[in-house]
C-alpha cells in the first residue's frame, strides 16, 4: 500500500483538499445563507436543499470555470509562446507542436507508448489534443452551469424586489455576470503570469515548478538539465 500512495502522493493531496475545501465552502455558505435568512424573517432551509440550490452552484461554479480557464489558455498559450528563462516554458527556439519523432507517436512510440499515441487518423489527433480538449470542456461546462445558475438566483432577488424576470440570454449582458466572471479571471491571469515570471529569478529547492538552484537566469530547467 506504500508504493501506490507514494507514487500518487501529489494527486492524493490535492484531491483530499479539494474534498475538505469544498465541504467546509459548503457549511459556510449553509450557515451565511440561514443567517440571511433569518434576519430577512424567512424560513430556513436545510443542509441538502442549500447544496442542491443555484446559490450554492453559481459560487462553485464561477470558481471552476475560471480555474480551468486558466489551465486551457495556459496550454495553449505555451505550445507557441515562449518566456526564456522560465521553467514553466519551452527553451527558444522549441516553439510548436514537435515533430511525431519528438512526440514518440505513430512510428516512434515506444513498446509501453499509450496506444491511440500508435494509432493513426483521428484518434492520434484526439489523444495529442486530449488535455487541452478536456481543460475547455470542464470550462465551458462550468461557466455554463454558473451562468443558468446565477440567472435563477437574480430572478429570486428580482421577485423579492417586485422586479421582473430575464431570461438567460438577458442575464448573460448584466453586470453581476461578468462582475463575477472577470473577478476571478484576472486574479487567475496574475497567479499564472506571476508564477512564469518569478520563477525565472526565484527558486524552491526541490520543486519540479523550480529550475536547479545554481541555474542561470537566462536558462528554463529544460537548458540547464
């Protein structure tokens, strides 16, 4: 049992964090929304309604999105970008997709290559695109989710208001949309364009996200191996 926690320890970690953040974020908009509740003179609702109520979805929701967004643009971005000097990027001159040597499929994947990484035609092309592909469909299915969700709570605070109700489409054009959107997708782009450009002059011994110590400013870790 050592072995497969050792060997997944990264992925364990996260995960569990994930679990613990998540259920804590949950008891803690349980009870904000009760104390809201009861100071309104409304009922209050139970543990099962609230995780199952848009209040709850819009807010986990428009933190996925942005998080995945994130990863997708990054990426991307990095197949054709490069920043010298970062580990988090291709040396000069690397830009690009690769060559099928470099990327050890079709003819130049090796006996334990994952199979589709052998295969030809459009499973070849899924599989080489299969990380991007899933980072933008957890995106969009998030944003989404967060967007049908936060249209059913503005028309709840609007019917409190006696205002009337919009339709999706209506909500998508409104501030408190993209209030929220853009929130978390600029705290997202300074996290990722701080991290590339710090880790070209600082260092974390240890850190795969690290170049060595002693590595030159100027060099990635991929240079300086």
């Amino acid at each position: 049992m050592v072995r497969p926690i050792r060997d997944n320890a990264l992925s364990l970690l996260f995960g569990g964090l994930f679990i613990v953040t998540l259920a804590a974020q949950s008891i803690a908009g349980w009870l904000q929304f009760n104390e809201t509740q009861e100071q309104h003179g409304l009922p209050m609702e139970s543990f099962g309604a609230f995780v199952t109520s848009s209040e709850f979805v819009v807010d986990v929701a428009e933190n996925w999105q942005s998080e995945f967004l994130q990863f997708f643009l990054f990426i991307a971005a990095t197949i054709w970008l490069v920043q010298r000097g970062s580990p988090e990027s291709k040396k000069p001159g690397d830009e690009g997709v690769g060559s099928d040597e470099e990327q050890l499929i079709g003819e130049h994947a090796q006996p334990d290559s994952p199979e589709w990484a052998r295969a030809r035609g459009i499973r070849q092309t899924l599989f080489s695109n299969s990380l991007l592909i899933v980072m933008g469909a957890v995106f969009a299915l998030s944003w989404f989710a967060q967007s049908l969700a936060g249209t059913v709570v503005m028309n709840s605070e609007n019917a409190e208001h006696g205002q009337p109700s919009m339709s999706w489409l209506e909500y998508l054009s409104t501030p408190d949309f993209w209030s929220r959107t853009l929130q978390n997708w600029q705290s997202e782009f300074l996290a990722v364009g701080a991290m590339i450009a710090l880790s070209m002059f600082l260092r974390q011994r240890g850190s795969a996200e690290s170049k060595p110590v002693g590595a030159p400013h100027h060099v990635s870790s991929v240079e300086s191996e």
